[in-house]
C-alpha cells in the first residue's frame, strides 16, 4: 500500500513538473568530484540547493545531479481576443490583457495557461 502510495506521489509531482513547462539539466559529475556548485547554460555558478531567477523569466533550483527551470510565465487565453490583446511586461515576467482600443483598460481573463 505505501508502495502505490508512494508511487502516486511521484507520478503527480512528474506530471504537476510538466504542467508547469520546467527543463532539466544534467550535471556532469566525476568520480572524486565534490564540487558543491552548478554551471548554468550562460556559465553562472550556483551552490547546491539554491534557487535563482534568469533573464528570461525562469526559477532555476540547483541540486546535486541536475539544474530544473521552470517558467514563471502564465499565458492568459480566457479573454475577449476581438476586443482585447495581452502584452507581455518582461520586467514582471507577466502578461496582461487590455482593450485593443483602449490600452489604459484592462480586460477580465478567466483562464490562464502554464
């Protein structure tokens, strides 16, 4: 029973790390090796266990076998898309939704995508 239980647990944390648009990257280690740092892609060194924000709106945690980033980006798709457009705003790492005619008014949105 603690086995499927267990299992479940796993299996959702898979699928909710895949819902939410993360990569995963290996970490080359040797035998001997005990550096206690990751390399990201731009060459950045980062201790074990922290987690750090890139440029490009992602949350990166290092661990000891691998980098995972995930984006911190939700699309907006609920809105009125004849009357309305989303603008993405890279300083917040976020969009919104206003009125195609009327910039300052911003539209309701009902549903948002990872």
């Amino acid at each position: 029973q603690n086995v499927l239980l267990g299992g479940f647990v796993i299996f959702a944390t898979f699928v909710t790390l895949c819902n939410a648009s993360c990569s995963f990257i290996p970490l080359e280690r040797f035998p001997g090796d005990s550096t206690k740092e990751c390399t990201d892609l731009q060459g950045n060194k980062h201790p074990i266990n922290s987690n750090w924000q890139t440029d490009n709106c992602e949350r990166c945690s290092c661990y000891e076998t691998e980098i995972i980033c995930c984006t911190l980006i939700s699309t907006p798709v609920g809105y009125d898309k004849k009357k309305c457009q989303r603008i993405f705003k890279k300083e917040d790492c976020k969009y919104i939704v206003v009125e195609k005619k009327n910039p300052k008014k911003t539209c309701p949105i009902d549903q948002w995508i990872l």
